[in-house]
C-alpha cells in the first residue's frame, strides 16, 4: 500500500497575489487604470473596458489579446498601427 504525498508548502508572503494583468497600470494616485490603444491613422481610441462588441471582442479584453485579423472599427488599420496610450 502506497503512502499519499505530502504536497510542497508554499510561503504565501512570496507569492505575488493578488496578479495584475500587464494591461492594467497602477497611477501616481493609486488608482488602476487600463492600457488603451490608438490608431495612428484616425485617432480611434481602442478602450479594452468597453471591447468592440461589434467585431465579437467581449468587454474586458486587452489590445494584445485582439486576433491578429482585428483591425480598427473606424479606418480598417491593423493592430500594427496602433500605439499603447498611458
């Protein structure tokens, strides 16, 4: 008969809890805001809050989660085109 393992402990001061997502930056204030996008060639501000219903992006998904096929709702720019806006 086989003896159960005891599993590994783990000191729960070294585990970084809660995560926060890279998209959500903590402000000067203490506040967490999140990373939005612009497009270079409109001015449309993609806010990963809000998503792109329209497209199928559910709110609360990051730019860099967004396929690769999305492109902008406004002007048809790919992703390439937009730049991160703090």
């Amino acid at each position: 008969m086989r003896k159960a393992r005891r599993s590994a402990s783990v000191d729960i001061k070294q585990v970084p809890f809660p995560v926060i997502p890279r998209h959500i930056k903590k402000s000067k204030e203490g506040e967490f805001t999140v990373t939005k996008y612009k497009c270079k060639i409109c001015g449309y501000i993609y806010d990963p809050e809000k998503g792109d219903p329209g497209r199928g992006v559910n709110p609360g998904t990051p730019f860099e989660a967004l396929p690769d096929t999305w492109v902008c709702p406004f002007c048809g720019a790919s992703k390439d085109k937009f730049r991160r806006i703090d």
